[in-house]
C-alpha cells in the first residue's frame, strides 16, 4: 500500500519508536517523583523532549506545555486566554477554513457572550492583511489564524498579521499543526504571536499528544490563564496531569528528527510534488483541476478534482493500493467547509480528493499512478 494521507496522520519514525519504548516498559517513573531514580530519568526524559520540541520552533523549553494534541492545545488557548482578557473587550476574530477544534471552540465562545468575527478566505485559502486590520475594533483581545491548512496546504500570513496584533494589544494564536517540520519556524523572532498549537502524530510521531507554545511574557499576567484542566499542577499549572511520558519522549525524538532533516525533506517533498503532478497531468490532463494554492503552499499537500467522479468511489477504488482521503479526517463524512470558503460548488467538492505526500516514499513509488 501506498500510504498518501500523510495529513491526516503518519507512521511513528522506527527512531521515533526505538526511544519510546523503554518508557513503555521498564522506565516507567512518574517525573513528578521525588528521590528515586526511575522518577528522575523521567524528569530529564522529559525535559530534553522539551528542549527538542522548542528548538524545532525556536523558542524557550520554559514556553512548552505538553497537551494531547493540537485539539486540546486549540481548546486551552481559546478559551483560557479569553477567559483571562474578557474584562479588557469581548470580541474576537478567526477565519472560516479553520480545523473544527478553532471553529467550533470560537462559536461555543459566541454562544455564552463573545462577539465573534470570521474572516472569509480567499480563492487561494488566504486571508489578506487588510481584511484582518479591518476587522479589528478596540474590543478585540484575541484571534486564531491557522498557519497552514490541512486541505489546500494554503499559508497565512501570519508575520503581518503579528504585527498588527503587537500594535493592538491582541492576543494571536495559530495553529501551526499542518506546518510543523514543513516550514522553517522561529518563534524567537515573531514576538507577536503568543501561541501555537502542535501534534505530533503529524510529523512521524505518535498520536494523542502535542504541545501547546505559550510565550513567557504571557505567564505572570493578572488574572492568570485559565487551564483547561485544574489538578495537581503539572505543567506549571496550565495542564494538569500525570505527564504521558513515553508520548512526550516519542514527540521530542520526532521534532529532533524533524530539526534536523526540515531542509532535506521541504525540498523532498517539493520535488515529489512535482513529479506526482506531472504525472497526473500527462494522464488526465484537461479532466482534473486543482484546488490547492498554487504558489507558497505547504509542500505535498495536493488536492486535485477529477471532473465527472466521485470521490468517494475513487477513493475506496485506489485503497488496495493507495491510501488518499477525501478530504480532512475528522470531518470526511462532511462535505469540506474549506473547499466551499474557496468557492467550491458542493458538486466539485465531491469529485475532490486530497493526496498528502511524505518525504520517506521516493519518486519511483509515485509511478503507480501511470498505471491507474
Ligand atoms: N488542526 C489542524 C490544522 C489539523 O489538521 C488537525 C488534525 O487533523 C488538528 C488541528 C487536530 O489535531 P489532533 O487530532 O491531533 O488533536
């Protein structure tokens, strides 16, 4: 099988798993533990997948906070930090090609009191800078803009939008979730945006844990965030819970592996974006369209209409030997809300399938598709 649905999820890395299992085994201590070594090595486990996943983005290890994924991370971001500023104004802004875990998160704020504003994307899957700056009032204290998206791989432009954000004392978070390993991030120099939410299980580590990047300046405030989950502080009170460590450990290795080979695999899966395309074109030339942004993408996310068919009998057709979704996971028995903000008809987006390469298949494998 041809696994190309690699953003929906992907395979743990073998490195990834090797530096799992102790913890699933005999390294069992809880890192909370005091003077015993079992509770120790899960302490400094612990804390160099900290500083793995902090250099990955260029930030603090102080400013990580380990989640279970980036729908917990959406989750306590939005509603923590609105609970913190809701003294200050009550508006907030987002865009309507969001993942559900923002989506849904800002109209249950809606629904107890926030004035919610949701930015319409473009035809590329953008939000300008000026649809951004217009809707911004002196009520706004908070906005989510999503980084990358998971079905078109069309980017914001976050850089500007954070600046604006610095001159209006907003709050900005993005969920980076698609981005992460595919995109040269440094939070270090963005100090307009607060917080970003990652997963793990997107860039070859394991499932059910992520982390969310709270910028330390954000800490100390009064009134503090409001966690998500209260109890026996871990996390610095943000996020309590016994820390899943051999989960944590997997998503430090991932985002060491992801440090390391982000150059190789960018320009990887650039070049097996083009080929796959190339492909695609000389075999069914004028019967398919694209819908995916065609200029500064994440690079392997290719998402392509064949005219007159539908996705689901295509995609359940290729299964045996390709795997492809329809569209996002969470949401595929749903007729994409992210195809329909970019203008879609409900009759494309059900001829529309989404192919999410990965960097560890080789261009060979991609031939398969000369022989659909
Ligand atoms: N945000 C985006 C853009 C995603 O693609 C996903 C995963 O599908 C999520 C958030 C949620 O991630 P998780 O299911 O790991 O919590």
């Amino acid at each position: 099988l041809l696994y190309l649905d690699n953003s929906a999820t992907t395979p743990i890395h073998p490195e990834v798993k090797d530096a799992m299992l102790p913890f699933l085994l005999e390294e069992f201590g809880n890192p909370s533990s005091k003077y015993y070594d079992l509770a120790a090595y899960a302490k400094d486990a612990v804390k160099i997948a900290r500083q793995n996943v902090a250099k990955l983005i260029d930030c603090r290890p102080d400013e990580i906070i380990f989640t279970s994924g980036s729908t917990e991370s959406n989750n306590f971001i939005i509603k923590g930090i609105t609970d913190q500023r809701k003294n200050k104004g009550k508006h907030i802004i987002t865009t309507n090609i969001e993942h559900p875990s923002v989506l849904e998160v800002c109209k249950y704020l809606e629904s107890i009191g926030f004035n919610l504003t949701v930015l319409e994307a473009n035809q590329n899957g953008v939000i300008t800078i000026e649809q951004f700056s217009n809707a911004v009032t002196p009520e706004t204290i908070f906005a989510s803009i999503q980084w990358g998206n998971n079905e078109i791989g069309s980017l914001n432009p976050i850089i500007e939008i954070s600046k604006i954000c610095i001159e209006h004392d907003i709050f900005l978070h993005s969920d980076a979730t698609q981005v992460i390993g595919k995109r040269l991030i440094s939070l270090d120099n963005l100090p307009g945006l607060s917080a970003i939410s990652i997963s793990a299980h997107k860039f070859f580590g394991p499932k059910g844990v992520g982390a969310t990047f709270l910028r330390k300046d954000q800490y100390n405030l009064f009134p503090p965030i409001t966690p998500l989950l209260h109890g026996g502080g871990q996390e610095e009170g943000l996020r309590s819970g016994t820390l899943a460590v051999h989960n944590i450990v997997g998503l430090g290795k991932a985002s060491e592996i992801a440090s390391q080979r982000q150059n190789k695999n960018i320009k990887k899966l650039n070049e097996l974006e083009q080929h796959l395309i190339e492909i695609l074109n000389s075999k069914f030339g004028t019967n398919i369209k694209y819908n995916h942004s065609s200029e500064n993408k994440i690079p392997g996310i290719i998402n392509v209409q064949f005219i007159g068919i539908n996705n689901e009998i295509l995609v359940k057709k290729l299964a045996p030997v390709i795997a492809v979704s329809t569209g996002s996971a969470c949401s595929s028995s749903k007729p994409s809300h992210v195809l329909a903000a970019i203008g879609l008809s409900l009759n494309e987006i059900r001829q529309t399938i989404r192919i999410s390469l990965s960097p560890y298949i080789e261009k060979e494998d991609l031939n398969i598709f000369n022989n659909l």
